[in-house]
C-alpha cells in the first residue's frame, strides 16, 4: 500500500455518529467503500457528507452472460461437484 494509508476491517453497520468520529480520527480525506446496500452504507455516506469528503463507491462487476450466481457455500460445492460430507 502506499504510504500514509490505512484499511480498517470492521463489520457495520455503525450508527453515523461512530462513522463520523472515526473519518475525523483518522484524518480521512477521501472515503472509498463499496456498494453493500443503503442500510450498510448510509450512515458512512452522511458522515462523509458532513466532513465534505469525496466519495469513491466501487460496485460488483456483472456476471459474464451464462453465468448464475451461487448463494452459498453449499452451492459452490455443488456447483464445482464436490461432496464433503
């Protein structure tokens, strides 16, 4: 990673107080996160928005055609034809 940055692996949703306090902390000049849903995301986006911080939201990629996604661990397993019990 470059100098001078960070990841901080932690599980939210965090009320927007806590996300707030933590861009404040940590000197966040620009927030990159990804598209996890509103309910994940909204309080890290308010709290950017506060601190008029740049956002960078990164999306899933789509599926290639012919593809269907799989739910589940069991799914992959059956998928690629794997039985572990």
């Amino acid at each position: 990673m470059p100098p001078h940055t960070g990841v901080l692996p932690a599980r939210g949703p965090f009320p927007a107080a806590d996300e707030f306090a933590l861009l404040r902390e940590h000197c966040v000049d620009v927030l990159v996160t990804k598209d996890g849903g509103a309910e994940a995301t909204v309080a890290k986006l308010m709290a950017a928005r506060e601190l008029a911080l740049p956002v960078a939201v990164v999306r899933r990629p789509s599926l290639p055609d012919g593809v269907a996604p799989v739910p589940d661990v069991a799914g992959v397993l059956a998928r690629l034809g794997l039985n572990l019990t």
